[in-house]
C-alpha cells in the first residue's frame, strides 16, 4: 500500500504499527487520540508544522 496525503492516520498505524516512532519523531505523539483516528496525514502535518511532502517520502520508504 503506497500512503498518501489522503491515507487516515489510524489507517497508516493498522498497516504499519511499527511506524510509531516516526510519528513521535516529528511530534505527532498523540497516536491514540480522537483526532488521529479520522485526521489524514496532510491534516496532521499542517497541525503540527510538519513538511508533507518530506515526512509522506520519508514513511513510505519506511513502509516498503
């Protein structure tokens, strides 16, 4: 599955658990919350100030 701007948080963390710690990383440490489970990923780097395009290149490698 290649992660979009588009792809729900929650639905990244189902696919890729191991993926936490990027997340935490860039501030994101709130996984668990209301927001993240409906929140997509271009939503949750405007909240925290984070570069789309560089964390979406960054997590896909990852993914892979």
């Amino acid at each position: 599955m290649t992660i979009t701007k588009d792809t729900i948080i929650a639905d990244i963390l189902k696919i890729a658990p191991n993926s936490v710690p990027l997340f935490q990383s860039i501030g994101m440490h709130c996984l668990g919350c209301a927001m993240a489970s409906g929140e997509t990923l271009e939503e949750a780097c405007a909240a925290h100030g984070v570069n789309l395009d560089e964390f979406l290149e960054e997590l896909n490698a990852f993914v892979e």
